[in-house]
C-alpha cells in the first residue's frame, strides 16, 4: 500500500510538537498527528507513515536518530492502547483507524481511544492534556467501558486452564503466583542449575523464579530450594513470563521500572498502561500510573481493593500534633470522617515507642475485631523495627475485659459463661471496686488509646471511663472519636436521660482527668469538591446543638442528595461486579431483601453480615478434613496440599503454612492440629482463618453500621423512603446514620431508595413478611441466620444420610466454595428437616446440607401468625442460595463435639458446612377446620 501524496508540514503540525523536558517532540504531539492523519486518509502505510513525521519534526527544529525512536513509540503506544490497527496488506504494514470509544481508567477518568475519520481524526484539536500521554484523558461519563470490557479476561487465567491448575473465573494475579509456585514444586522436573535461564526471582525470597530453559525460547517457572535440586514448570507461552513477573515484582511497583524483569511486559497490560498512564521513556520500560488508575487496573487483575489503594497522604499539621504528644499527655482528638484517625492513632503509638515507651505497655482499644488486626499491621507500618508492633496490646472491649478478668491473659478464650455482657458487668463491678490486684496490673499501662470513642454505649462506655479513671494520673490517655458519627445511641434507648453521657462528655466534666481537646478537620479521602463540601457542611449541620432533629435530618439528607452524583434504578437492576463500590443500607432487612434479588438473578457480589457467627474459611477444612493425626509437619502439610483439589487458590502455601504455624506451632517445623482445633472452634476464631464477606468477588453490600470505618472509591446509598423511620424515630441519630453511610465515598456517591420493609419475628431475629399470591396468604422468610444449618448432620449418618452420601456432600461443597449457587430445600425423608440440593429444576442428585430444627420451629411460628395453628411448612422451598463454604471444627468443650461422627471426620473434627442466603418464598399447607 502506498500514498500517493501527503499535505505538506504545516503550522497545525509543527505547533503540535512542543518539546518535552529531554527536548524531543512530546509524544501527545506526535500521537495527535498519528491519529489526525491516519482519521483523514483511511489508510497509512506505516514506513510512509514514520518518514512524515520524521520530516514534520525536523520542520520544528528537531532531529536526529531519537526522534525516528520517539516516533517508533509512540505510534507503538497507539497500536497498543487500541488506537490504531497494524495490518499486513501486500507485504507492507498498514494503520488503519478503529472505533472511537471510552474506557474508564480510574474513579474519575476515561481514555478516549480510536479514530474512525469522522469524530477524532482530522477535526481533533491538538491543545489540551498530559504532553507525555499517548491517548485522550476526559472525566468519565456513564457509557464508558471497563478494562474488562476493553481489554477481556486477563492472559493468566487462559495459563492456568491450559496448565490444569483451575479454571475459576475469579483467579487473580496473585494466586496465579501462588498456584505456579506450587506447581513447580509438584509438578516440576529435576534439572541441573546450569540447564535453566534465571531473569528473576520473587521479591520476598529467592526460592521461586522465572525464566528460559537454557539454549532454548522455553518460558518456565523455576522451584529454586536453596538446599535442593531445582525443578521446572514449563510455561505455555512467553507471555505467561510477564504476568508472572508482574505478580513477583510487586504490580505498581513492577511497572514503576519494569526493565529489572527481564522479560517484556504482557501486551494486554501494556495496553492497560497505555489506556491508563504514560511512559517515562521510549523503551516504554518505566510507567507512571494517573491517580486511582492502579486501583481500576487491580480490580481487572482480581486484585483486592486495598492492594490497589494508593498511598495515604502525608500528615497535617493536627495530625502530627497528635502524633508527637508526650506519653502523659490526656487528650480527647475530634476528628471527621477521612481525617485520617487511625492512621495518627498508629502513629501517636509509634511515637511513643520510638520515644522508649515499652510496646507492653501502650494499650489500643479498637471498636471491631476486623480493626485490631489492621492497626497493628499499620503500626509496623511507621516503625523502624516492625516487629515492635507485635508486642502492642491492641483488644476490643470485650477482648479487654477477658483480659483484665482472667489473670491478665494474653489471648483471649472461648465466650464466657452468660456471653461477653456479663462479663463486661463483672469487670466493671472489679474496676468499681478498685480490686487490688487489677490496680496493681493497670500500673503497667504507661499510654492508653481509645477508637470510635463516640460508638461506645451503656456498659462497655462504663467499662472505658472506669478504667481511664483508674489509671495512674501519670498514665497518658488519648481518645478518638467523631460526635457527628455516633451511630449507636439505641443501644442507650430506655436509659433515663442524662444517664447515658458520652465518653467525651464524661471525660470533660472531670477536670482532674486533665483532659483537653484537639480538632483534625482536613479530608484526606474525598477526591471530589462535592464531596468534601458535603462531609464538611453536613458535620457542622450536625454539630449545631441549636437545630431541632427532624429539621438536622431534613437539612443533612438534602446536603447529601444535592452532593450525589445522580439516581440509581432498584439494586436488582444494578450492576455489581466493581469490587470497588459499596452499596449501605439503613437496615438488615433492605440489604436481605436486595441481595436475595441479586442471588436469584445470579449476579456476583459480596455481602457482609455482622452480628453473625464468625465463618472459619474454607482451605481449612479441605486441608485438615481427612488428617487424622495429632500433629503436621511441614513435609506432611506440603502432601495434605497436594492431594486436594480443585487446587487451594485463595492462599498461598507459604501463607497458609505461616497461618497455621502461628496459631498452632509446637516450637519444632510442626503444627499441633489439637490446638489448633481449639482456637479454630472458639466463639472468635484467629481474624487470619476467618472470611468477613459471603460471596466470591464484585460490589460489597452492607448496613451503614457494618460500614463503619470502611471506606470505598464509589458509595450507593440506598435512602430510607421518607416516613419508613416512623413517627418515634431519633431524628439526631438517622440523621448521623445517613452522613456515615454518604462519608464512605471517597470518588462518587449514588442514590437509590430502600425496598420492602421485613418484620422480625417474635423471639427470634429472623426477619420475614407476609406475602400473598394466587394461593392464598404466605410468606417470604431469611435463610442463613446462625443454626440455620445443621452443621452435625453434615457427618453424622441417620437412616436417610449414609456415609457415601456425607462424604459426597463434603467433595461438593469444596467444589462450590467460592460460587453462589441456588438451593432447593426438601423434607429429610418423613422427617420435618429439610435436605438442600443444588437447585436444577429437579430434586435428583445429592445432598449437600441440612437445614435446623430452629429453621424449621421458626417457619411454624409464621405459619401460626398467618394462618393459626393448621398452617404447616411445605415439603419444598426454593430460593434458597449457596453463598459460601466454612469450615466447621470439634474440639473438646467446643459447641460441636466429634461423637457418632463418620470417619475421618470423628478424628479429625473438621469439616466443611455449606453457608445459605436468601430471602425465599415459604407456601403452607393450610388445614381446613
């Protein structure tokens, strides 16, 4: 192909090729004459091409061999981010233009890529935009693509089906690192070191690498035992190299300077860069990421939100004031949403270590178990020796109170006779009573630090303020808290007034506490004017003691619907699978109600329960379910791993060996699987072995009390419908609720409404509702509330469950885990449970759970409050989901014990239990007379 004649170099071209900071045309410039030519002609012979804008760029003054580089690039870049097409006609290479379209590329922005000769081509201005960036960057507009869309599923997965290492459409970046490690290690074959080529190897250890086998073009994947013979996985293409270098050199940080690979990067990621970055040289070797693209990216990856966060931003000035105070200093820290609290909560920890306050004794007091877990990793975070943090009490009120309880313990036990209530009231009763040998414990404590002060209510807001109030005067005391996000002031209903003060009142109208009061009010986490004019006009809102409540409500949720970014149709028409987005509701029974619809459509999202049963995840039980022994050695877990399959894809070996060293370690490379067992089956299993969400990937839905201290790149706020509240509604708290729920956001707020209202039943907490169709009047009622499934029947046999039944049950369900699946409940043979079945429109095929007695003894009682005493449950429920797999553990003392289980699991005391959903449609049977 050739052309014929080209327009000669004029103004409009020479003005595009300003010069970039090494003094060559900016590649913008070039890219707009690429896509202005190739938009005018149709059709441009590449060599032609390239000589043009050699010729154009020598026309402005530049010259020599870089420039014809620079042009390479570039025109490299368009062809890579989609832009442009590069085909072969006749023996020559052609561009062609493709499609104009948008892709999102981060919270905020779109790329525009393609020229098709009518929009972007010959009329694209030539002003405007990054001078280093090869596309078009606008703020994102609905109609945008993904990554996913644009790009299709990442290479990787297509490795791992080829290699037969699984073939879940969730696999992430990670566990592709993960699973080849491992394969290499099973699979792999024994070579001499000088048979294979080593471009690099893992940055947290040299014993797994990548490379080529020697004297040939051979990808592999390398087990590198420092003791050992190595072995090789080949690998089925070369690209499989550079996602493999991507997950071993860090992600961002592997782009930041990919040349230390080794291997070129794989051509859907340089597309996404293109799309999503710029390129710091014309090797393209070195990337610099727009904010928030990394996270757009990772989710693409599969990667977890929090690994593409970015950086957190530097402390202001409040915020090191607070850091750096002395340890005696008392003080009480008044801090909005995205100020930043916990960060400067680690931070004034740090300090005062590096200061040389013993880490025994500086106490956290952290709201939520899920909490202390991230603060102490955040701690490490500012120390020069991380391993300091390790050594800092960090507890939840009711960890605490154990603690100060039963000698002081160093980890807490199982839930204490008459549950963690009680046991607050008898700490309390201690603290009260200046018990002798607690005060001479709290001499111990040299700085004492409290979260989310403004969430504690009734007993544990007592339990706090005895304690501060027993501490030496010397002891430093800083409290954190926000009075605009007190959320939890139901839990104080019934108290007379004046009797239920919050912490910070009680602190200040003490003055021999010494406490003073220090304000943080820069936002640190919205990214859009709206936003942070709403979190900043909403709080004053309600921090104007002069209002009345129901005008604070009305003026708070008329700030948050002026700040939204626009409607949301109902959630079951929604899409979900952005993992970065956060859809809150003001109660349990709308986020029920909502994700019931989505599991019944099949849509993939992530829900989080609180107030449930803490689920044991399942690699657990497919690990240990058949290990009948007392102790595990490293060499005997590394075959327990191999045996199972599918393959174990949600930790690493490594990972899950630390893990279950770390809770059941005997001093020697081994695990003591009985201790294990017992701290697995306490009512607050170990955070690392528990899963806080049901579903395998996509949006979180959750209540805005479940949300707190959460925080997302898109929020969805479900509003109350007005008038739901009822007339007896605390207007100052749902007005706080709903400012939490919209200061979650940090790029985009949405709205929506609420959905149907449920009832909870009496004596019990499931929520249900009446609901009538064509035959006659019945009901909708929740499925999942903890005891809904029998977790014994899963292995013990009756007359109906033989031993082949449960240990099929028990393959199934860990072939499940990870996938929601709909469920049909069927009567257990003439009894009154009921048997789940995978839901395919007929009852053939195995069981793979059971249903309670309480299920069943609640669906009476709803039957007696619709119909009397004549109306019984039916033989079959559908609607019905499987959202999850747990593991289930016996041990001594333990709420399951292993008695008339089935082998092997009588031994072992573990196993797997399915985890339901739903919110599905209950027809009785109704007896006449």
């Amino acid at each position: 192909m050739k052309i014929a004649a080209l327009s000669p170099d004029g103004a409009a071209e020479r003005l595009a090729l300003i010069p970039d900071s090494g003094a060559l045309p900016c590649r913008r410039g070039m890219a707009f004459l690429i896509r202005r030519l190739v938009g005018a002609r149709g059709a441009v012979a590449r060599s032609t091409l390239i000589d043009w804008l050699v010729r154009t760029a020598a026309g402005s003054g530049y010259s020599g061999a870089a420039v014809r580089t620079r042009a390479e690039a570039v025109l490299a870049g368009l062809v890579a981010a989609g832009e442009i097409a590069e085909l072969r006609c006749g023996g020559e290479s052609a561009l062609v233009g493709r499609p104009v379209r948008t892709v999102a590329v981060s919270a905020d922005t779109a790329a525009v890529v393609g020229t098709d000769g009518t929009k972007d081509g010959a009329t694209e201005r030539s002003d405007g935009g990054d001078p280093d960036s090869f596309v078009r960057h606008v703020p994102l507009a609905p109609g945008a693509l993904s990554l996913a869309d644009e790009l299709g599923e990442p290479g990787f997965r297509s490795t791992l089906r080829t290699l037969n290492l699984g073939s879940r459409a969730q696999a992430s970046l990670a566990n592709f690192a993960a699973l080849l490690r491992d394969a290499a290690v099973r699979m792999g074959e024994p070579c001499a070191p000088d048979a294979i080529r080593v471009l690099g190897t893992d940055a947290a250890g040299p014993d797994f690498g990548y490379g080529y086998v020697a004297g040939s073009d051979t990808a592999a994947a390398f087990s590198l035992p420092q003791d050992g013979v190595p072995t090789v996985l080949r690998l089925p293409d070369p690209e499989a190299l550079g996602w493999l270098a991507l997950a071993l050199h860090g992600g961002a940080g592997a782009c930041a300077d990919w040349s230390r690979t080794g291997v070129p990067l794989p051509r859907q990621m340089a597309a996404a860069l293109c799309l999503a970055g710029r390129p710091l040289d014309d090797a393209m070797t070195r990337w610099s990421l727009r904010d928030g693209a990394w996270a757009a990216i990772g989710e693409w990856l599969g990667l977890d939100t929090a690994d593409a966060a970015p950086p957190e931003a530097a402390p202001d000035p409040g915020q090191r004031r607070v850091a750096v105070a002395g340890p005696s200093v008392r003080m009480i820290v008044e801090a909005g949403p995205g100020s930043g609290k916990t960060r400067v909560a680690c931070q004034r920890v740090a300090h005062l270590l590096e200061e040389g306050v013993s880490p025994t004794r500086v106490w956290l007091i952290s709201f939520t178990r899920a909490a202390v877990g991230e603060i102490r990793d955040r701690i490490a975070t500012f120390l020069p020796d991380p391993r300091m943090a390790a050594e800092v009490r960090v507890v939840t009120i009711d960890s605490l109170s154990w603690r100060l309880r039963h000698a002081f313990a160093e980890t807490d036990g199982p839930a204490p006779p008459g549950g963690y209530e009680a046991n607050v009231g008898q700490t309390l009763a201690l603290l009260r009573a200046r018990d002798p040998m607690l005060l001479e414990f709290l001499e111990g404590i040299e700085h004492l630090v409290v979260d989310e002060a403004q969430d504690l209510t009734g007993s544990r807001r007592e339990l706090v303020h005895a304690l501060i109030c027993a501490l030496d005067r010397r002891c430093g005391v800083t409290v954190f808290q926000d009075s605009a996000q007190a959320i939890y002031g139901y839990s104080d209903r019934g108290v007379p007034p004046g009797a239920c003060r919050s912490l910070k009142t009680l602190l200040e109208d003490d003055p021999a506490l010494g406490f003073g009061t220090v304000h943080i009010n820069v936002d640190h986490r919205t990214r859009t004017p709206s936003l942070r004019r709403l979190f900043s006009e909403a709080r004053e809102v309600l921090l104007r003691a002069e209002l009345a409540p129901d005008a604070r409500y009305a003026r708070v949720r008329e700030l948050i619907e002026d700040a939204a970014d626009g409607v949301l149709p109902p959630v079951r028409n929604q899409d979900v699978s952005a993992a970065s987005t956060l859809i809150l509701f003001r109660t349990r029974g709308e986020m029920l109600s909502a994700a019931a619809d989505l599991w019944q459509v099949g849509a993939d999202f992530r829900v989080r329960l609180t107030g449930r049963q803490e689920a044991v995840v399942p690699w657990v039980g497919a690990l240990l379910s058949r290990f009948e022994g007392s102790t595990v050695s490293r060499r005997g877990f590394d075959s327990l791993w191999e045996e199972v399959w599918p393959p174990i894809l949600s930790v690493a070996p490594q990972r899950a060996w630390e893990r279950l060293r770390a809770v059941g370690g005997t001093g020697r490379d081994a695990v003591d699987v009985g201790q294990l067992r017992q701290r697995l089956a306490a009512g607050t299993p170990p955070l690392e072995f528990v899963d806080p969400y049901q579903g395998g990937r996509g949006a979180v839905l959750s209540t805005i009390h479940g949300a707190k201290g959460r925080e997302a790149e898109h929020v969805r706020l479900m509003l109350p419908r007005l008038g739901d509240t009822g007339e007896s509604a605390d207007w100052d708290e749902e007005a706080r609720v709903l400012f939490v729920g919209a200061s979650r956001a940090r790029s985009s707020l949405r709205l929506g409404a609420g959905s149907v209202r449920l009832r909870e039943l009496a004596g019990s907490e499931r929520l249900w509702r009446a609901w009538n169709f064509s035959t006659g009047r019945n009901a909708r009622a929740e499925v999942g509330l903890d005891g809904d499934i029998d977790a014994l029947a899963q292995v013990t046999p009756n007359v109906s469950r033989c031993a082949d039944v449960l240990a099929a049950a028990q393959r199934r369900l860990w072939q499940l885990a990870g996938r929601t699946v709909p469920l049909r409940a069927l009567r257990d043979g003439d009894g009154e449970g009921y048997a789940l079945y995978e839901d395919a429109g007929s009852p053939e095929g195995q069981p793979i759970g059971y249903l309670s007695q309480d299920f069943v003894r609640d669906l009476w009682a709803i039957g007696r409050e619709l119909h009397g005493q004549g109306a019984a449950p039916p033989r079959s429920i559908r609607g019905i989901h499987l959202v999850g797999v747990r593991t289930a553990v016996a041990a001594p003392g333990g709420t399951l014990r292993p008695d008339g289980m089935v082998p092997p699991h009588a031994a072992s005391g573990v196993w797997l239990v399915p985890v339901v959903g739903g919110l599905p449609a209950v027809f009785f049977n109704v007896r006449n007379g």
